[in-house]
C-alpha cells in the first residue's frame, strides 16, 4: 500500500519528525536580525494574525526578539529557528522533484542549505511562511511541529 504525500520525503525523513531538538540557552534580550518580508497587504494581515498565535516556545527554546522588530518576524533561542511570513514564492516550488513534509496537517517544502540547517516554506496557503533552522537542526524538523497549529489557524489554505 502506497500514499500520496505531496511535496513527500521518504519514510526516515519524515521519521525525523519525531526527533527531539536539543534545547539551547540565549540571553532574554537576544535579537536576532531578521530581513523583513514586504508582502501585499491581504498577506501581511494574515502573518499579523499569525504574530498572535505564535508560541512562547518551540522546541523547547525561548522566544526572543527580532531586529528590527515586526510582526512578520520571530525567532527562538539564539536565532535557532527563525520565523519570516509574507515571504515570496520560493523558485523551488516550480521543481517537480522538490522535496516536502507534512507536518501535523501544514506541507512545507523542504530546501537544505549548505553549512546550515534546513529551510521550510509553507505551501498551499494564503501567504507563504518560511521557517530556517540552523545547523543542530540539520536532520530534525520538529521545531515544525510546534508551528504547525498556528500557521493552520492563521494561515487559511490556498487550496
């Protein structure tokens, strides 16, 4: 028996889901500087909506600030994971042979970045939320998992 998985990532990969992620420490006042998307306005309602709904932690790590601040910008620890929403359409997603995940009902494509751990853009949604990691999470996606409610809530489908 077979299913259909879009975006879809071989069973081990996806297994990766289920790794715990190792917990950091950063300062209270730690800002990571984050590049601040320019989406339409239709979107950037959506990721303010988003911005409320986003969790104190993920993965075990805190919230901290972004610089320069904005509600279409957060990140956690020592900008461990770091969220962007109202990004553009990532090039990728024309590939026929990009890699996914579906995480607790949200897909999200998968693009590894060299020397550094992964990045995530949601798919099928009405405006596009990526997600970085750095290296400690090269092969573990569960700070996803933590994110997946709040993008499903916020973030109505495209599809």
């Amino acid at each position: 028996m077979s299913s259909h998985r879009p975006f879809g990532l071989p069973a081990r990969a996806a297994a990766a889901v289920l790794l715990l992620a190792a917990a950091g420490c950063s300062a209270p006042d730690a800002r990571a500087t984050v590049p601040v998307p320019g989406p339409p306005e239709a979107e950037a309602a959506v990721c303010r909506a988003l911005a409320k709904e986003l969790p104190g932690t993920v993965a075990g790590l805190p919230r901290t600030g972004t610089e320069p601040e904005s509600e279409l910008t957060a990140a956690w620890g020592d900008a461990a994971i770091v969220l962007r929403c109202g990004v553009p359409r990532p090039e990728k997603m024309n590939d026929p042979q990009a890699q996914g995940i579906d995480a607790n009902g949200v897909n999200w494509l998968y693009e590894p970045r060299a020397g550094d751990g992964p990045r995530f853009t949601t798919t099928y949604r009405k405006a596009y939320v990526e997600v970085t990691l750095d290296a400690r999470y090269a092969h573990d996606v569960g700070p996803l998992v933590d994110l997946a409610e709040p993008v499903r809530k916020a973030v109505p489908p495209s599809v």
